[in-house]
C-alpha cells in the first residue's frame, strides 16, 4: 500500500507494483503510520466490468 495526502486528506492505495504512476500524483506520495490513513482504496485492472445489481 501507498500513502497519499492532499490538503489534510491522507489515504492508502493497495494496487499491483506493475502499474504506473503518473508522475504528477507522485508528488502527493507520503511516508507516514497506518493510523493516520483516513481511507484505503483498492485498484483491481479487470478485463470486463461486472453487470451494475438493479436497485428496487
């Protein structure tokens, strides 16, 4: 996982090694502890996107 911060936000991405960074959003990229994350997001590359569940 990666650590970002923008402004006072600082969130943690888990993704592949093998995908590429812009090098504009490595700028935001901080070294701190896991109790400051304040979110995570997960980066899955699929092939196809799964069919949206209809709401009722």
């Amino acid at each position: 996982m990666k650590l970002y911060k923008i402004a006072d936000f600082i969130f943690g991405v888990h993704m592949d090694e093998s995908l590429d960074i812009p090098e504009n959003f490595k700028k935001f990229e901080i070294s701190s502890s896991p109790e400051d994350i304040q979110t995570e997001y997960f980066i899955k590359i699929v092939d196809e996107l799964p069919e949206p569940q209809q709401c009722h």
